[in-house]
C-alpha cells in the first residue's frame, strides 16, 4: 500500500499491528486529511471496523472546557497529544475527540462558545490572536463583538486600532462602548474626537441615571456612556469629555458619578466648574470624586467649596475622607483648625481620624508634634504608625528624642514601620538602631529593614543581603533578591544563580520569581545564561517572567516560544466547571459580623472554585485584614499579615468585563498571574482596575459590616453553601 504523506503511512503501520481501537489516532489529523485517511483506512485496515463510526461532535458544553483548558495553559493551539474524550477519562477511547483550537473556537457555530472563545483568546495574551479576534468585530452575533472589542483590550494589539475606530460606530451601543474601552488600554489618543462623538449620541440616557446609581449592568446606551467617558479619562482627553456631558454654557448635562471620577482623574484646570457644581450635589461617590477633583487642582478657590464637606452630619466617610486628602495640599491656615475640630467628635470614624492624622503628617503642620506624641500609644497601630511617620517629617530630632523613651512596639506592623522611617533619617543615626532591629524575632519585620540598610547604603548591607539569601523564610530570600539587584554586587549573578537552584521545588515562587528579576537588572551573557535555566522552570510564573526579561536582554530570540504551557487545569475540572448549576456562596465570620460573598463562577470558574476550596478548608479562619484604605478597599486572606504571603493554590487571572463598584471582591495580587488566597473587597467604585483584575464575586449581604472592619480585624470562620450542603470548619 502507498502512501503520499508521513501521516498516512504512520496510519497504515498502526492499522496492521495494533487492536482495532488504535486505528482512530487518526482523528488528530487536520478534518480533511481526516476524511482521506478514513477512506484508505477502510480500504486497507484488515483488522477495522466494517462500519466506521466517527466521535460524536463536541457539546456547546464540551468546548467550553476545551476553551478553559487552553485559556489557563495561556496557548491557542492546543498540544499535539491533547486528545480527550471530554469526560476526563484518558487515554482517548473510540469516543474521543481532537481539542480544538481556540481559534477554531472562535469561528464556532454556537455565538455562546465563540465569545468565550473570544474571552480567552484576550486572557492568553499571546498577539497571534489578535488577528482572528479583529475578524470576530463583524460576527453577526453582536455578544461576540463586545467581546471580542473588550479581548483586543486585553491583548494590547496595537494593530487592533484601527479595526476599533470602526467598532465605534456599530450598530450595538456595548460594541461601541466596548471598542472605547479597549483603545484607551491601547492609548489611543487619536481616537478621542471619535470617542467622544460616540458619548454624545448617548449622553441623554445617561442623564436620566441618578448621581450615585451604581446598578451594573446599566441599558445597553448608558453602559456605553459609562466607558466612553472612562476611555476619555484616560487618553486625557478633556475637550471630547466636555463637548459630551456639558452645556454651551458650562452646565452638566450628566451628573453621573462616572463624570466626576473622569473630571477627577483629568485633573484639567477646566474642570473646575463642573466639579463645583459635583460637590454642591447630593450623594457620596460624585461629591468625594469632586472633592478630589478639585483638591488636584490646587486652586485657592476650592477651599471655600471643600471646607464644608467636612461635616460628618451631612456626609459620610467616602466625602469626609476625600476632602481631607483634597484640603491636604492647601496652604490655607484655616485647614489645620477645621481637621483638629472634626477629630474631636466623638463619633467619628477610625478610618477618618486615620486620614486626618496622615494629613497633619503630610502638611507638616508645626503645631501637631504634641498631637503626634500624644497617638504614640494609641490602642491602634495604624494611629501609631501615622504619628511616628507624621513625627519623623516634622522634626527628625524630637522624634529620635521620642523613639529613645519609647518601648519596642508591641505589634511588629509599627516595628516594621519603624524601620521603613528610619531610612529618611540621617544615617549615622538611623544605622545603629536599624543594626539592633536585625535581632527582631519576629521575620515580617526583616524585608523591611533589609530595605532600608540597602537605602542607606550601609556598608556592612551586602554581607547581610548574601546571608539572608540563604534564610528558611521564602519572602526574606525574595526581598534579599531584590536588593541584591538594587546593589549590583559584585558577585551577584553566582549570588542569585545559586540562591535559585537552592529554592527549586519550592511551591510558593515568589523567591525565583524576585531572583529572576534581580538577575534581569544585571544583564550580560552569564545573567542570560542563569535567566535561561529558569526557562524549565515548574511553575509557568517562572517561566513567563524569565521569558519576558530575557526579551529585552536578548531581543534575538524566541523565548516566549520555549515556556511551554501553564497546566492550570485539568480536563475533569474544565468539564466540571464548564456549565455551574448554582452560583457558591462564602460567608465570612468577621469581629464585625458576617459577610455574605456571591461568587461570580461563570465569569472566573477557577479562581473561584479555588477560592471556594480555601474557604471551606478553613484557610481563611483566624487571618486578618491586614490593609484597610479608606474609601477605597480592605484586603485579607494572608496568613503572614504583611501583604507577601498567601497560599500554594493558585488564583489565576481571569480578567473579565465585569465593573470594580462598592462591593465587589477581587483577586489580590502585586503581579500578573500571581494570586495565592488574598482578597479585596472595594468600598467604592474604581474604574481603574477595571479589566485590570479578577472578579471573585461580590457581597451581597454585609456590607455595613465591611464598613466598620479596622486593619487587624479577624476572619473568625468560614462557610461555602455550594447550592446543597454547607460546608466549612
């Protein structure tokens, strides 16, 4: 028998020597080598079927695991042995059948399956796709174009601009809207006029929306307003912004909070009436993002306006805290007596009185030293915190002679606190005391001092950095890395190269991750050597930021091409989260009460089912919230307590279009692909972030309860109704 191709003749040596099942490896073969194959496989297999039954075409449900296999390995085309027979059962049966590409994906029959395919071509972010995704701008479907407008976002295309001019004129308003936001993650500047222009047709349904509405999602025209109007914001783009939400005369024709956080984020010195005219309103969000508005302008003006937002009667702690921070930059003596005058009320909220202190610091106020002494012992740490940094920028020689008469602090955030004071001091005073803080016994407050001795260029820091290189907690040795690239010793590389093979088999990366960084900073041949081990690296975070710095070191080479596949996810676990029947629900335990969190499982299937798997394992139990910014968001979920720690089960990104408003729970992460159980929950909207972070889902019950949590609150314990049992320690 002959054969005119390789896969051909492999077909026909399998055919005579294996069991009858065998014959369908063929089926990896492109669909019309496929049909050829078959033809002579009949023909010629003695030992075949009579009668050939070809696998079943895929489910709509089926391709959805496809889609999130390949999404989380970060690839378009999957491996040539991805054959699977889609109930998590290898090696493949009769059954199976070849995992598409995501590329074929997107040309699916089914429009449900070509916008999640859409979706994931965006999170992989390999521009290959970019491409296909451009074509998917004119799918009938108009849920696939949105998509697909919001993936190109995602991927940064730069070849995708002109493509999304286009889309802004589409009949559907969210494609329009859609294609605004992905060209200003684009910085598309030149796009502006014709954002703006795209606003305008709009801006009437918007302006029937209340002043703090914050309903998501909104109609179709006033979701497109809503990122028109951000996408012009950011491409700072002030006169399209004003030709749509304002009168001839200067009047707002809008007052949507989304216009004042725009006019905010600006900072145009035109904007100062209309953010005038926010701050006379009624609500909370418009006014606080008016108050900050105009605090970044910095005109003598805005005193007058903001003076009287600071009446806890009238306002609540989203304006309060926003005009503190707008009044911070003034240099109205009046200021000072109006923040002492709000701090004395009894019922005032922590995290304001916080926020008055770090402004008293920041204004260097002349007659806050005895305040500051006075909140040194304060139950908080945080107030402390704030008084010794408020303390240190006023006068460096009280606050030494104050430091002398204190104790050690009791919690090791203050000590920790300390020491990043410390570096802005003179050093032969700082030195000494930061040489004593090395014998802390608790190991959170070593990055810090490791930071500051490198700051200071102690000389004695270098010796300290190698040894730390070598210390059991996986954090020192990152942050010891990271210095190490700060101070370029001189045997740095060797330093770095043995620190990394040293922490291999380490599940938590974040050691390699910090020494693949440092060795970046060096650069030559033998940094590129070291950087190249890291290539084969377990963990694909590792890989990928290897692969990326050694772009620019080495811009001759493919190294993208060698990572390889992230293996996140499983075929079972694909195909069990690729239909959820019930959304999950975690119920936090908190000092405060219970917070009750909706987990957004179709938007991030993974993150979520793993965020749930924490949750009811009792991760969470007993773990603070560490951060608390306010008026912004708090932050739990690491067991350290410092920000650097977190889990071995990891929160992949899985960034979709939904909005960061009041409530909603995010991945928190310092770096892409980075999430290991911290959490965010935000106490205001932040566009922003938006597309920037994962969704987990967001409280619906509690939320007055998230209000009054202060930093080092606890999570007391957890509970994850997953539509039948509740389950949870």
């Amino acid at each position: 028998m002959t054969r005119s191709t390789d896969n051909a003749i492999r077909l026909e040596t399998h055919c005579q020597c294996c069991s009858r099942n065998d014959c369908w490896s063929f089926l990896r073969l492109p669909s019309l080598v496929t049909s050829i194959v078959i033809t002579l496989a009949l023909t010629n297999c003695a030992t075949g079927p009579s009668v050939v039954v070809p696998p079943a075409a895929l489910t709509s449900q089926q391709k959805i695991a496809a889609i999130i296999v390949l999404e989380h390995d970060r690839v378009l085309l999957p491996t040539p042995e991805s054959l699977f027979d889609y109930t998590g059962r290898e090696p493949a049966n009769r059954n199976a059948a070849p995992m598409p590409s995501l590329i074929e994906l997107l040309r699916d029959t089914d429009p449900r399956v070509r916008r999640r395919a859409a979706l994931a071509v965006g999170r992989v972010g390999l521009i290959a796709g970019g491409p296909p995704l451009r074509d998917a701008l004119t799918d009938p479907n108009p849920d696939v174009r949105q998509m697909s407008a919001f993936a190109l976002g995602l991927l940064a295309d730069p070849e995708a601009k002109e493509s999304l001019m286009l889309a802004l004129t589409d009949v559907d308003p969210l494609t329009r809207g859609r294609s605004a936001e992905a060209l200003a993650r684009l910085d598309a500047r030149e796009a502006a006029p014709a954002i703006g222009a795209m606003v305008q047709v709009v801006t009437t349904q918007a302006s029937q929306v209340p002043q703090d509405d914050l309903t998501y999602p909104q109609s179709p025209e006033v979701e497109a307003f809503r990122m028109g109007v951000i996408a012009l914001a950011v491409l700072d783009a002030y006169e399209p912004l004003a030709m749509a939400v304002l009168s001839p005369a200067g009047e707002l024709g809008v007052r949507w909070w989304p216009v004042a956080w725009a006019l905010q984020h600006l900072a145009d010195s035109r904007s100062y009436e209309p953010l005038r005219q926010f701050v006379q309103g009624q609500g909370s969000y418009a006014v606080a993002f008016a108050a900050r508005g105009l605090g970044a302008l910095e005109d003598s003006r805005t005193v007058e306006i903001l003076l009287p937002l600071l009446d806890p009667s009238r306002y609540d702690s989203h304006v309060l805290v926003s005009a503190v921070r707008a009044l911070t930059r003034s240099t109205d003596t009046r200021i000072e007596s109006a923040l002492r005058d709000l701090l004395r009320d009894p019922d005032i909220d922590p995290l304001v009185q916080l926020e008055i202190l770090v402004a008293f610091g920041e204004r260097r106020a002349a007659n806050a030293a005895d305040l500051f002494l006075d909140v040194l012992t304060h139950p908080s740490p945080s107030m402390r915190i704030a008084a010794l940094r408020g303390l240190a920028s006023l006068d460096e020689q009280r606050f030494m002679l104050a430091l002398s008469g204190l104790d050690e602090d009791v919690h090791w955030s203050v000590r920790a606190a300390l020491a990043d004071i410390l570096k802005s001091m003179a050093p032969d005073v700082a030195i000494p005391r930061l040489q004593v803080m090395l014998n802390d016994t608790d190991r959170r407050v070593i990055p810090s001092l490791l930071s500051s001795l490198v700051a200071l260029r102690v000389p004695e820091a270098g010796s300290t950095i190698r040894e730390m290189l070598k210390d059991d907690d996986v954090i020192i040795r990152s942050v010891a890395a990271e210095q190490v690239g700060i101070l370029k010793l001189q045997d740095g590389v060797p330093l770095l190269a043995a620190a990394y093979l040293a922490s291999l088999g380490e599940d938590f990366s974040i050691a390699r991750i910090s020494i693949v960084d440092a060795l970046a900073e060096y650069g030559g041949s033998e940094a590129v050597a070291a950087l190249q081990t890291a290539l084969t690296d377990d963990d694909w975070r590792v890989r990928v930021t290897a692969a990326s710095r050694l772009l620019v070191l080495d811009p001759g080479t493919a190294y993208r091409d060698q990572v390889g596949p992230a293996g996140e996810v499983t075929i079972e676990e694909a195909i069990r989260l690729s239909d959820p029947v019930v959304s999950p629900h975690v119920y936090f335990e908190t000092d405060k009460g219970t917070i009750q969190i909706e987990l957004a499982v179709l938007d991030a299937p993974v993150s979520t089912e793993r965020f749930a798997t924490l949750a009811a394992g009792g991760y969470f139990d007993g773990l603070p919230f560490h951060e608390i910014v306010a008026a912004r968001f708090l932050r739990g979920g690491d067991p350290r307590g410092d920000g650097r720690g977190g889990h071995d089960l990891t929160l992949p990104d899985e960034i979709g279009p939904n909005r960061f408003l009041r409530g909603t729970v995010g991945v928190a992460a310092d770096m892409p692909e980075s999430g290991a159980g911290q959490f965010f929950v935000s106490l205001a909207p932040q566009p922003l972030i938006d597309a920037e972070r994962t969704v987990l889902g967001r409280v619906v019950d509690g939320m007055e309860v998230v209000d009054r949590l202060l930093q080092w609150d606890l999570v007391r314990s957890t509970r994850v109704w997953d539509g039948i049992s509740m389950t949870g320690r």
